[in-house]
C-alpha cells in the first residue's frame, strides 16, 4: 500500500498515481471501519441495551437459529459506520479538497468540517427525542385490542434508520450554505421562499422512517428550526468569494 502524502492543488498527477491514493485511501477507510466493526461487536450487548431503552423493559423476539446474530451483526455495522465516519470523511475530503482552487478549499473546509458534527448532532436527536416519543405512540396506540410483540429485526431498523435519517437531514445547514458560498441562493432569497421551504420540509419529515405523527410533528420541527438557523449562516458566511462572484458575473453577462 502507497504511503500517503498531502497533495496540493498545484500538484500534477497521472491517472495511475490519483488510482492509487484513491485505493490507499479505501484501503484505510475500510480498515478503520474493520477496527470500529470488532469493537462494536465485541460491546454488542451494550449496543443492544441502549437500543432497547425506549421499550422500557420489553425484550425484542427472534425468529429462527440466526436471526439473533445477523440482527446483533447488521447493529453493530451501523454502529461501526458512525464510529468510523470521521476517519472515512477525512479520507474523502483529503481526497478531492486538492480539485479545488485555493479560495475554493478556504470555503469548503468549514463546510465539510460541519458534516461530522451535524450528523452526530441529528442521529443523537432521533435517539434521544424522536425514537422514544414515536415507540411509546406506537406501542400504546389500540393497545387494548392487540397482543403487540416486538421483533428485533424491525424494531432495530426502525431505530437505526430513523437516527440515520435524522443525521442525513441535518445536513441542511451545510447544503445551503454551500449553495450560498457559490452563488446559487442568498439569504434574502431564501428568506422571500420561507413558506415554501416550510412545506418542503413537511414532506420531507414525511418521507422520513416512522409512519405515527408523533415522529413527523417532531422531525418536521428541527428541519424548519435548521432551515432558520441556514438563514443565518447564510447571511453571516455565505458571500460567494470574489472569484466565484467573477465567474458567475461573466456567465450571466455571456
């Protein structure tokens, strides 16, 4: 495996030798994420009770010789990939950061230093607020006429794939500010489009996993809570350099 070296913009390259960081690259991505998967898996059991902390004692049921193994295993995996993420964006951004001009990467690094944080921020929102108030609508929703058992396997995806999709859409910050930083939108623009945007982020919050209106109610109000703060970012950090500000100003006159 190649050693790995910063590479500036003004580097030249062949396509072998850009070939070859991005295998190196991968290669260390998949290794940090092999090291997080053993310790994951070697804490499963504590994995696992945090998960099934919204059931307030009830035990998921399995079904089958493997399924409590594949279902520990696909937990752990999910898992593994937030612990590893860092390592694996750092990978990404040193990878294409080099594509951009100077004053371009001068604007994408904070960007790109959000993304982890956002992320961990909105999975930690699904974990702690969302996943609890939509178990304990769900769980008790007719509960008088039906005999409801948990299967783990769904019940893990429902909880795994509502904190990934809660990490996904607190992103927004990042996408307008980065659409704002090249000119594409401004503040004032996003501000005269407020009603619009509100409805795009109910639909949204309805797309999300979770089918009970406790979990849209409470995934529609931090989309409209972050596309207020985007605003704000915007208004503050999203002046598009002067020499984005120069491209955009010859393609309109052109």
């Amino acid at each position: 495996m190649a050693r790995l070296k910063p590479v500036t913009h003004d580097d030249r390259l062949t396509v072998v030798e850009h070939l070859d960081e991005l295998r190196t690259r991968i290669l260390v991505s998949l290794a940090a994420f092999g090291v997080a998967l053993a310790l994951c898996f070697w804490q499963n059991h504590q994995l696992l009770h945090w998960l099934n902390k919204p059931l307030h004692g009830k035990e998921p049921i399995t079904f089958g010789v493997a399924e409590a193994f594949t279902t520990t295993l696909t937990v752990t995996a999910y898992a593994a990939l937030v612990l590893s993420l860092p390592v694996i964006l750092y990978q990404l951004y040193a990878y294409i950061l080099p594509a951009f001009t100077p004053s371009e990467a001068r604007a994408a690094k904070p960007l790109l230093l959000l993304i982890p944080v956002l992320f961990v921020g909105g999975a930690a929102f699904g974990y702690f607020l969302v996943v609890p108030a939509a178990t304990k609508f769900l769980l008790h929703f007719n509960a008088d006429e039906f005999n409801t058992q948990i299967r783990a396997r769904d019940y893990y995806y429902f909880v795994t794939t509502t904190m990934l999709a809660c990490g996904a859409v607190f992103q927004m910050p990042v996408v307008i500010l980065a659409l704002t930083r090249v000119g594409i939108t401004s503040a004032d623009k996003l501000r005269r489009n407020r009603r619009y945007a509100y409805l795009v982020c109910t639909i949204i919050a309805a797309a999300l996993p979770g089918v009970d209106p406790i979990s849209m109610i409470l995934e529609a109000l931090p989309l409209i809570v972050l596309f207020e703060l985007s605003i704000l970012l915007a208004k503050a950090f999203g002046r598009p350099s002067g020499e984005i500000a120069e491209r955009w100003a010859s393609a309109e006159g052109s």
